[in-house]
C-alpha cells in the first residue's frame, strides 16, 4: 500500500517512521534480509555487537523456539566510519544461512489457515510461497536489528525500554521480579510461572498446536510531551507499530480495556506537584507523554502453522485438508518479545528527534 508520510510525500508500506525512518526488505527464504536507517543522528557510537544482542535475543534455534538454525550476524555496510554513525543511512544486512525451502514445496498451490497467503495473492497477483515470503515473521530480525539502533540513540537520553512475557497459553505472571527476566528463556519476571508456562509449551507441542501470549512492554525516562497532537499521537503511532507485528492482534496502554470497567475516580491519575500519584494512563495523556512510565501490551494469537489436520483451500479452489510441516515455533513468545521492544524504541527514537516544546510547569 501506498501511504502519506508528514510532509506529504508518498511511501511504501514497508517503511517506517519519519524523522528516525526505516525500510526493511527481503524474504524468509531469500538470501538475505535487512533494514536501512534514515535520519540517524552523527556521532552515536555503534557498532554490530550493539546490535548483535537484541538479534541474539530473536534467534531461532534455541529451546522452546524454532529448530531452524540461524546465526542471524549482522553486518553494517554503510553509516557508521571511526566506530560512530555518520548522519548518512545507515544499511544493515542478514544472511539466511539455513534455508530449506523445499519444505514448502507441496504448499505453493495450498492457502494454509491464518496465513497471508491469499491476501499476498489477492492484492499482488503473485505470493512467494517459501515460508511466506514478506510476511514471515523473519522479516521482524530486520525491525530488532533497527531497534538496536533506535536503542543506542535513546540511551543518550537516559531512556530504557524493556519488554517481558505477561502470559502464555493461559498461564499468566503472578509475581513481578525485573532481574528475573533476563534468566529464563521466556524472558518472564516471574520464575515459578516460566517453569509453569514451557510446561505449557511442551504439552502444546506433543499434540501439535500452538498457543499464543501477552507481552508487555516498559518505557521508563521519557520526557513529558512526546506525541504530536491530534492524529499523530505517542499511543496512536505506538498501537500502529506494535500492530505491525505479524501476530500481534491486540495492543493496550495502561489500564487498557480494563478502564472500561473502572469508575472515573479509580482510573483518574491525582496530578501533584510533582507529577501524578498513580499510572493507570500508562504514562500517556491526550497523546503525549506525561514523564511517567509508558505501560504498552500486546495480546499475541497462536502461531498458525501447526501439524493438526486443517481445512483450506488450493489456488484453483480444490478444497483439502493440509498438516503444516517444517520448522516451527510452538508460540511466537518468546521470539516476538525483542520484536516489540524493537517497535516502541524505533517509535519512542523518531519522536524523541521531533521538535517540542520543554518548558517546566511554573517557569
């Protein structure tokens, strides 16, 4: 699709941002993948072991994720000289390396459930049928990669974004520990319930489905008045980059739809001289950032490639049953936690180079 940016011009829908702005390309089967960064500020020190580990973090071929196996090692080939970026685009690539595409051989005339395929198909006329092509979700290392990026730029800003696993497969976090995230492989903060929720993902496994999850993710340091008012705003621009994760189908801020259910006086944040008593905004008021913690969810649906026998159609319209074979994630969780910490930094970054004003309340 074709869409306006700021200034009017058109462009692709495979770019995004506009001050800090990316383009991602490639294929889950080609040869590579990547993304090219526009708009990055000169002199933010980078190099591709910054990047290496949020990539590291997304990585198939670890436990509980998909057995395909794939180093997934960036290469910088342009923006940074002197270890530093240079204000010129930066282009960052990723070879595939286990690439089987035969696995998909008897599928290239088979629409499989819960796949773009007929959509591809129905607006381009043609569809690469190796893995899905443009919508597999390997297209999100080129998003972690950019992220990386974002990451490093916002980090001269004090500002952090952490992503974490809330539920998976009905099994949801009963504790709350922040150093507990990064020790397990489901990057959940609650030990007991990450041991409850790769039990889940085994059972799910052995009868061949799949099952989805909550992520939630956390911005802490941002400065009040992020956003551009009115159809521009910080959680508008946030719900449309996390939604453009392939598996995302919900996205929430704050007390999200639980507001729906509260009374004005519980979900209200008291002002104070020194901000706000509570968060049940999470950390965004009438589309700009208020200085508190911005709280973002996203509700994952189940991986849609799965061995249970499904009903579909053929291309010529034959209708079958078909069992997805190949290598597979039993849930996008973990793998998509880096993914949507990659969007709300690459949100957070463009608008962090945006022009507003900071004039402290009282001055």
């Amino acid at each position: 699709m074709i869409t306006a940016n700021r200034k009017g011009a058109l462009m692709p829908g495979n770019t995004f941002g506009s001050l800090f702005r990316i383009t991602t390309w490639g294929e889950s089967h080609g040869p590579a993948l990547g993304a090219v960064i526009d708009g990055c500020p000169p002199g933010i020190p980078l190099a591709a072991e910054d990047i290496q580990y949020d990539l590291e973090r997304r990585r198939p071929g670890k436990a509980l994720t998909s057995p395909r196996r794939e180093p997934d090692r960036v290469e910088i080939l342009s923006g940074v000289f002197q270890g530093v970026t240079t204000g010129t685009p930066i282009s960052l690539v990723i070879h595939n390396r286990d690439v089987r595409s035969g696995d998909y051989d008897e599928l290239a005339a088979v629409y499989r459930p819960g796949h773009a395929d007929r959509t591809y198909e129905q607006k381009y006329g043609i569809r690469d049928w190796r893995g899905g092509g443009r919508s597999s979700a390997r297209e999100t290392a080129a998003r972690v990669a950019a992220g990386a990026v974002a990451r490093k730029l916002l980090s001269r800003h004090d500002i952090a974004v952490k992503a974490y696993t809330l539920a998976l497969g009905g099994v949801r976090c009963k504790h709350f520990d922040w150093a507990e995230i990064d020790r397990n492989a489901l990057f959940c903060p609650d030990a007991e319930s990450a041991q409850a929720m790769e039990a889940r993902l085994r059972e799910v496994k052995e009868a061949g489905d799949s099952v989805g999850g909550i992520v939630e993710i956390s911005a802490r340091g941002c400065p009040a008045g992020l956003g551009e008012p009115v159809f521009d705003k910080l959680d508008a621009r946030l719900a449309a980059g996390l939604m453009s994760i392939g598996a995302v189908k919900g996205v929430e801020i704050g007390e999200g739809f639980q507001a729906a259910c509260m009374l004005g006086s519980e979900n209200n944040d008291p002002v104070t001289p020194d901000g706000y008593a509570s968060n049940h905004a999470g950390g965004i008021l009438g589309g700009l950032s208020t200085g508190m913690e911005i709280i973002a969810r996203v509700a994952v649906k189940p991986i849609p490639s799965i061995s249970k026998p499904q009903l579909t159609t053929t291309t010529d319209g034959q209708p079958v049953s078909i069992q997805i074979k190949g290598r597979h994630d039993v849930s996008a969780i973990p793998r998509i936690v880096p993914v949507c910490e990659a969007m709300v930094l690459l949100v957070l970054a463009d608008f962090m180079l945006h022009p507003y004003p900071r004039v402290a309340l009282g001055s």
